[in-house]
C-alpha cells in the first residue's frame, strides 16, 4: 500500500529559477514527445512506447543542449506521463458509451498548463537528510517537515502552485494493508453549522471557521485584482494577482 506526504519546500531564488528552468524543458520535451506520437501514427499508423520514447532522449539531448541541466531520470518520466495520457485517453475512448465522459486528446501544453517535475526513485536522483531535501542537478533544497515518513519512500513529485508556492509529494510504501478491527460499538455522528460535529456519545467538535478567517484575506486580494483585471493579458502584475485568486 502506498501513501503521499506532502511537504512544503522553501527553496532559494537561485533554486527556484532552476526549478522552474527544469519544468519548462520538462514542458518542452512533453510537446516533443507528445509530436512524435501523433506523426508516427499520421504518417506510419504507428503507435510509439514509452520505451522506444525513453529511447530517443539522447538524441534529444544533443538536438536541444538544455535538456542536459535536467536530472536523467527526470526525463525518462516525462515519457511515462506522455504513456499515461494515452492509456488514459484510449480507457476513456472505450468507456465512452457507459460513462458519458469525453476522451480528451492529449494536449500540447503551454506555460501555465505544466506545474511539476517528478523523481522515479528516492534513493537515486533524490533523497532527505537533516539539512533539506537533496535533488540531482539542484541541490539541497529547505524543507517544512512538519511529520515523519512513513514506510520506505520510492518517488517524489515536486510541484508548483499557481500561487507561487513549492510542495514535495514523496510517495511511501506502507506495506500491507492493516485488517479492519470491530470495535465492538458505533458512535453517531451530527454534522452542523455551530458546531462542525456532535457525537452521540456527547463529544463536541468545534467548527474551526477556516473560510471566516481568510475571508478578509481573500476580500483584499480581489480589491487588487479588479484594480488591474481589465489591462492586458501579458501585464506581470495582473498575471500575479490573478494567480493570487
């Protein structure tokens, strides 16, 4: 079994401009990979791998120089997410009839469409020590730990938020699976507004009002937005506060 923890990363802006230099040629070499597939099967009715794709990256590499500032595994799992895409539009495809649900072709993907980087193997590529989280071709990177792993960890997955904000999602296996115990009675549970629950039993949970406490957070940060929403698309400082919504 296997569960994600996730952490936030507090990265320097050296760092951070690496990070997102390695997302965009992740970026770039996902609509590579994603052109490739759709010509070998217009020009040939050829369904390329994910190993024959896996294949070609050192060719890419010597076609596009920046690539080699990305860890190599890095790369590697941008053809597994290419893999991915397809399996999932083809389930989709089959699935139409009983779901309703649209195929959805893989897309190219611009800059605000392509927000991480994934590392296949902790041990390799990646690791966490007392002083941050180590990554290959970036360096060590401050970490808020704020609870231990659990089980042995295999993969991390660092992302971006549209707000600006770094997270790593390290995916651990826990093992088995622990069997369900019967705890011999059952408690009844009221969901309310004052109160978020009320047990049966006589427990109160209170109602921590997460909303209420951001609402005049929220409040100003759209004031700032509808001061710039109405100039161009490519103003920096309307990007920014848009994000911020």
């Amino acid at each position: 079994m296997f569960k994600s923890l996730k952490y936030r990363l507090r990265p320097t802006k050296k760092q951070e401009q690496i990070l997102l230099a390695h997302i965009d040629e992740c970026r770039i070499l996902y609509n590579q990979l994603l052109c490739a597939r759709i010509q070998a099967w217009e020009k040939n009715k050829e369904s390329l791998s994910c190993y024959e794709q896996q294949a070609t990256l050192p060719m890419l590499k010597q076609q596009h120089v920046a690539f080699k500032q990305v860890y190599s595994q890095v790369l590697q799992q941008v053809a597994v997410r290419i893999d991915l895409a397809f399996k999932g539009f083809f389930r989709r495809l089959k699935d139409k009839s009983k779901t309703g649900e649209k195929a959805g072709f893989p897309r190219y993907k611009n800059e605000n469409r392509y927000d991480s980087i994934t590392y296949p193997q902790f041990a390799n590529g990646c690791r966490l020590d007392d002083k941050g989280l180590r990554l290959g071709s970036i360096g060590c990177i401050r970490i808020v730990q704020h609870r231990p792993l659990l089980g042995i960890p295999k993969s991390c997955t660092i992302t971006r938020t549209a707000t600006g904000k770094w997270f790593v999602s390290i995916s651990c296996d826990i093992g088995d699976t622990p069997e369900k115990k019967d705890a011999g009675s059952a408690v009844g549970i009221d969901v309310g507004l004052n109160s978020f629950a009320v047990t049966s039993d006589g427990q109160k949970i209170e109602n921590q009002r997460f909303f209420r406490k951001e609402e005049k957070t929220l409040a100003k940060a759209q004031r700032k937005w509808d001061a710039v929403k109405k100039r161009p698309k490519t103003d920096p400082t309307r990007e920014k506060r848009r994000k911020v919504i």
